[in-house]
C-alpha cells in the first residue's frame, strides 16, 4: 500500500467536478480530506491523504494533472527553519503523526516531511516560530 499526503490546487474551472470519486472509482484509491476550500467559481486547495497501489496512486495523479489540478507534496508548504529552532523539542509534543521526533542521544528534533499532515500545530507550539505552514495566501482556512 502506498500512501501520500499531498496538497491538490483546484482551477475554479474543475470545482465543481467529481474529481476525489474519480479518484475513488476511477483508480481504486482511498483519501483522507485533513483540511479544504473549495468555493464555487473560484480557485480551492485541498490537503488530504491519499493511498492505494503504486501504480493506481501514479495513474490517479496523472488525472489529477490532466484536469489542471496543481499536485504537490506537504513538503513543499512546510517548513522549519533550522537557524531559528534551538531543539527544544516542544513541537514533538504535539504533532500528532510523528513527522517531528527527537533523535537520540543527540536530542536532536527531525522533521520528516512525508509524515506531515499540515495540522500546524507545530507552529502554534514552537517558541520561536521555526515552523511555517504557507498554503496558497489567496485561500484561507
């Protein structure tokens, strides 16, 4: 089973289409909606989790990418800053998938990406707002 989480930018041209049951029934792939805004006639943004066999999951972008949807990883929204974080570890106490652990003995704080759900509760828990979420700013949650 492979799995994903990924961030979906909807033109205002395809969202009103069924595109997450396409996905569905289409492609035999399951999701997990962590956070959307979808409006009517204009642009959306949807971070969800998406899984399935490799080969269905690839087949699935690909329709995703036909239809002009923007496909990208959490990754590319997320991020810490390492000059400001002083590995405090306060973040790990909260992130509730694991995508932030301290490393031992070095009590190092490790940010893995490809666990992270965008839930930005990092970023109200770190002391020095290391951590930034920065979706599209056209479209608020």
């Amino acid at each position: 089973m492979y799995a994903k989480m990924i961030v979906l930018r909807f033109p205002k041209e395809v969202v009103d289409k069924p595109i997450v049951t396409n996905l569905v029934r289409n492609y035999n792939l399951t999701f997990n909606i962590l956070k959307a805004t979808i409006f009517p006639r204009k642009e959306g943004l949807m971070v969800m989790e998406l899984r399935g066999n490799k080969k269905d999951y690839d087949r699935g972008i690909e329709y995703l990418q036909r239809l002009g949807v923007k496909v990208d990883t959490i990754a590319q929204d997320v991020r810490r800053d390492e000059e400001t974080c002083y590995q405090c570890g306060a973040c790990t106490a909260v992130c509730p998938t694991g995508a932030l652990n301290i490393e031992r003995p070095s009590m190092k704080v490790i940010f893995n990406s490809d666990k992270c759900s965008a839930c930005e509760l990092c970023v109200k828990a770190c002391p020095t707002r290391a951590m930034t979420v920065s979706f599209n700013r056209n479209i608020d949650f």
